[in-house]
C-alpha cells in the first residue's frame, strides 16, 4: 500500500499508524489502572494549568468536571470495583503542531518536522462496564473520549514505539465519560452550576440529577462498605 502512496501521504499514514499504537497502548494501561492500579491514576493526566481559554486538565466524569488528576484519583479511589471491557475504539491525529518544534529535545526544531513526538490524538472508546464486584456485579455502557497531548517531562523519542507497553510519552488534556444507559428520572434537569466550583475542583450537577451520587445509584455504583446516600 504504501509503495503507492506519495511522500505527504506516506508520512501521514505513518502518524496515522502511530495513532492507533498509542490508542491501544494508552487504552489498555488506562482502564487497567482504573481498575488495580489506582494510586496512580493522576499521572496519566497533564499537569494543571490555567490559560485565558480555560484550565486543563479538563475531566468531565458523568457531569463532573474535574480540573487536576489528583483530584479524580480521589474521586475514584473511593468508588467499589470496576472493570471496563472496551468493544469499539476510534483515534485520529488532532493536531500534528500540538507543542512547538523548540520543545523537542533532540530534535530537528525544524517546524515542519518531528510530528511523530508533536502530535496530539483523539481517541473515542466504548464499550460495558461490570461494577461494583468482579463476577455478579451490573454491567453499563459507557462511553468515553480523550484528547492526549505530548507530555512535557517524557517526551516520546523518534518514531516510538510500545513493545515495554505504555510509558506515558502523552498525557490527558481532556476526557469526557458517560455512562449511556440512565434512568430519565435521574437526569432530567440535571445541568451544572458554573458559578459553583468546589475546593476539590469539580463543579456541582444540580437538579434532580445533583451530585455524582444520584448518578451512581442509577448506574449501580456504591461507594465502598456502603451505598451511596442520594436523599
């Protein structure tokens, strides 16, 4: 295939092909993480920062919005089992400039090269997730999409690749998760207060789908020991 293909297209099916490496890499350590590994899941998130056009990480869980991974990691470390079990997964180079040429250590700091250790991916996963217990546990459908960005304390090296799996060479700049099986009763009116951020920096749902709670006690979920108050 590719003996057909001009020099352009050749270099944009191999960012293409790294794409979808860094999708299945990325994906399989992520929910691995989420499910046995929690202590460590705020370092596959971007640090905080703060610009005029919004604050990244940008975490929307359900109708949450996390802004720091530190701040979802304690969020998820305080939910019961979960195992997600993905069945469609979709990536596509976002932007191949997404850091600046000089950024690069050891690079060519040529503008228009180095996009394998540059780029940004897109990446939509869907698939069930078993809750609360391993064997009996209700199973949901859920969605989930990701924006990964080059990570600025390990950048990739040229052409990587993932054969010792994940490494972290990208980190989340945004993620936005849903649950796609709700009771009506329980998100009807749901909307979020922007007004309203909390000092773990997450904005409140109100209405009658206030709260992560309410969404968990539609989605199955309880927090550990006991099942989440939604009154």
């Amino acid at each position: 295939m590719e003996d057909h293909l001009s020099p352009e297209e050749t270099a944009d099916y191999e960012l293409d092909q790294l794409a979808c490496s860094i999708a299945e890499a990325f994906i399989d350590a992520y929910y691995l993480a989420l499910e046995k590994d929690r202590d460590n899941i705020a370092s596959f998130y971007c640090p905080k920062f703060v610009s005029p056009d919004g604050t990244v990480p940008f975490i929307a869980w359900n109708g949450t919005v996390y802004d720091n991974g530190d701040a979802f990691q304690e969020f998820y470390e305080g939910l019961t089992h979960t195992h997600y079990d993905v069945e469609a997964l979709d990536c596509t180079v976002l932007n191949r400039k997404a850091i600046p040429a000089a950024a690069v250590q050891g690079g060519s700091g040529d503008d228009s090269r180095d996009f394998d250790r540059r780029m940004s991916v897109q990446i939509s996963a869907s698939g069930s997730v078993r809750l609360k217990e391993p064997l009996k546990g209700p199973i949901r459908v859920f969605s989930d999409v990701f924006v990964l960005v080059p990570n600025s304390e390990k950048l990739p090296s040229p052409k990587p690749t993932f054969e010792k799996g994940w490494q972290k060479q990208w980190v989340i700049q945004t993620q936005s998760f849903r649950f796609t099986e709700w009771s009506p009763d329980e998100i009807a009116g749901a909307k979020v207060d922007e007004a309203k951020t909390t000092s773990e920096g997450k904005k409140e749902l109100k209405g009658r789908g206030r709260g992560i709670a309410n969404q968990f006690a539609a989605a199955g979920i309880f927090a550990k020991g006991r099942k989440m108050d939604t009154t």
